[in-house]
C-alpha cells in the first residue's frame, strides 16, 4: 500500500495529470463553490463526497480531493482518494482515459461510485466490479409514520455498547464482517438506533456521512432469531423522523428485493445504482 507521499510522486506538471484539453488536478478550497455546485446535480449520490469536504475542507493529511478541468476551468468528473481507497463521480462526460490512467497509477485497493460513471471506467481499470446495489432516497414523506414510544424500547448506539453491534454483524449472513473502530468512524458523522434481548443486540440501524442535506443509512437487519417483528423498521423510523425534522433527507442502499419492498412501503424511491470495484 502506499501512502500519500508516495501517490503525489506520480503526478507531473506541478501537480497535474494532462491528456489533451483535461487536466486532472488536485483541488484546494478556491474551487470549492465549484465542487459543491458539481456534486449537488445529484447530491445524493455523493452523500460521501459532500460530507467529507464538509467536515475536513481540503488539506485533511487522509485523503485528497482531485478534479478534472477543462479549458474552460470546468469540472468534469471528481475523485476523491483515501489511502488505497477511491471515490469516483462524474455527472455528464469526463475524460475516460485519464481518469483509468490516474487510478491505475493510484495502486487502489477499492473503487466505489455511481454505476453509470464507473462504468464507462471499468474496461480500462485493474478493478472487477464486486457488487452493485440500488440508491433509495425517501421521497414519499406522508408514506413514512411518526415514531410512536411503546413497549419495544430503543437504546441509542453509542460506545459502550459497540462489542454487542460488532456481534450482531458477524450473524447476520448479508453483512460483511466489521470492527469496533469501523463502527466508531461511521457514528462520527452518524447516529444509530438498536434493540437488545436477552443481553445482546439482535437489531439495528445507523447513518452515516450527514451532511446539511442528507443522511447515508447503513446497517439496517435483524439476527435471524428475532425477525419479522419489524425491529429493524422501528429504527429505522425512529431515524428517518429524527431526520426529516432536522431537514435531512436520509438515502440508503439496497440490493435485497424484500427489503426493498419494504423500503418503498415508507416512502423511498429507487434513484440510480451504486457499484464497488475491488481487487
């Protein structure tokens, strides 16, 4: 793996990576009016994007921001890269061969982004697809009830209680195996909600990267145990409602058709596709 240090030797032109009239070049806080105004065209797909730019600027010593310009001084496409891992969007066109040439060189480890962008990429990329899931965005608000107090008491995910989460995803066949840390680093730009029994968590669900504007859902499910008693989807309201009135619009992933149907049934909507590139 390389570090930062190492990843900026490969650029040339102080700083610039040029192939005909696009330059790829690393970002600082003057082109910020023009990265947000990009990234808002579909704002919830870059959920990541903006809230990382929102909540460390452009000089965090963890990742760095990059932009393709054109001659006109104009975004097309940004890339975000941390460590060995690599956010990708574009919203119209963007330079194909840079952008695989610049990844490529990059040494990644994992590609994540818009389908219909990474896409055109995957051809030219030393990446395979690994999945693809869809984008959901609650869109139908009157669809999704208000959180109602009963006898199912919620407890707040906080710090005590990550062994328990770390726990529940290690029995749940759909998730992939995680951390304390992992978990600790998403509930810094998130909240979550879960649900014990008989000492242990059998229920959950989490944001992650809030932004001004939307929330990124994660970790919604139930230990096999203790489904279809709707645990998961009182989180989840309780969630969806504290954002809302914070003026949040919460989004989500999903590739299971059950719990899609049941996504809809509060009020999402399916808005694109979202797909992971790894080694």
């Amino acid at each position: 793996m390389i570090n930062i240090e190492e990843f900026l030797v490969i650029l040339i032109n102080d700083g610039y990576i040029s192939g005909g009239m696009l330059m790829i070049q690393r970002l600082n806080s003057t082109y910020h009016k023009k990265v947000i105004e990009y990234l808002h065209k579909e704002k919830e797909e870059n959920i990541f994007l903006l809230s990382d730019i929102e909540r460390y600027g452009y000089d965090s010593y963890f990742f760095s921001i990059y932009g393709g310009i054109n001659e006109k001084g104009e975004i097309e496409g940004i890339l975000l890269k941390c460590f060995e891992f690599i956010i990708f969007y574009a919203y119209d066109k963007f330079d194909v061969d840079d952008f695989a040439e610049f990844i490529n060189d990059s040494n990644c480890e994992e590609v994540c982004g818009k389908s219909q962008s990474l896409e055109k990429l995957e051809a030219k990329i030393y990446l395979r697809r690994y999945r693809k899931v869809n984008i959901f965005k609650l869109i139908n608000k009157n669809l999704l009830p208000p959180y109602i107090e009963d006898n199912i008491k919620l407890r707040k995910i906080r710090f005590g209680n990550l062994n328990k989460i770390v726990k529940l995803y290690e029995e749940i066949d759909e998730f992939e195996d995680t951390t304390v840390d992992n978990i600790k680093s998403s509930l810094k730009t998130g909240r979550g909600y879960c649900i014990e029994r008989e000492g242990k968590v059998v229920s959950m669900a989490k944001t992650t990267s809030e932004n001004r504007h939307n929330a990124m859902i994660i970790g919604v499910g139930t230990h096999p145990k203790y489904r279809n008693r709707s645990y998961a989807t009182k989180c989840l309201i309780k969630i969806c409602n504290e954002l809302l009135e914070e003026n949040r619009i919460p989004c989500l992933f999903c590739d299971n058709e059950a719990a899609g149907a049941i996504y809809k049934m509060l009020g999402f909507e399916q808005i694109g596709y979202w797909s992971i590139y790894r080694k």
